[in-house]
C-alpha cells in the first residue's frame, strides 16, 4: 500500500476559519448554539463560492422546513421554551452558513487576485 502525506489545503483553512469566527462569536452572544453553527459550516463549506451558497441555501430550507415542523409538533404542549430552542438553532443555522459565504467570498477574492497577479 502506498502512503499520502496528509496535506493542508484552501478548504481546510477556510473550515478552521468559519469555525473559529462561530466559536469565537458565539462566545459573545449566548443565545448562538456553537455546534449548529459548526455543523452548518462544515456541511456547507465547499470549494467554490457558488457551490457553497447552493449547499447554504439548501440547508437553510432543511433547517426551516424542520424547525417549523417542530414548532407546529411542541404547540400542543404547553410552555415555550421548546419554541425558543428551534427559533435559536434556525438562527445558528443561519449565522453559520453566513460564516461560510464570508469565508469563502474572501478567500475567493484573495486567490482570485493571487491568480491575476500570477498571469502578468
């Protein structure tokens, strides 16, 4: 068997990034579930920006279709507090896949100048 080395690539810094941001945010603003924004970002982050907004765009719908679907189920409990949860997962949901397009546009950007620069 042959062996790779292991190798650190544009994606995987763009990931370590978009988590950092998440983490480091939601140190700040309580309400941000850390593991739903980092699951978001790792579920969207790809290797162009356009491939990721799709796959944002996509989870988006998945978390709201669900989360109104819960909603709907917990109103005929009484209490809210289960209402309050699926609104905050909606929202980190959301706030990770803006993490993903910010990371993403930038490094697109950077490397797309890089790449002019290279052809003069």
């Amino acid at each position: 068997m042959e062996k790779t080395k292991a190798s650190v690539n544009k994606v995987d810094i763009q990931v370590a990034i978009a988590i950092g941001i998440c983490i480091i945010t939601a140190l700040f603003v309580p309400q941000l579930q850390q593991m739903t924004a980092c699951i978001a970002v790792l579920l969207c982050l790809q290797d162009s920006v356009k491939v990721s907004w799709k796959a944002g765009v996509t989870r988006l719908i998945i978390t709201l279709i669900g989360g109104v679907t819960f909603i709907l189920v917990v109103l005929t409990k009484p209490g809210m507090e289960r209402v309050t949860y699926a609104i905050f997962r909606l929202v980190s949901t959301m706030y990770g896949v803006l993490a993903v397009l910010l990371v993403a546009c930038i490094f697109s950007l950077i490397f797309r100048e890089k790449e002019v620069a290279d052809m003069k």
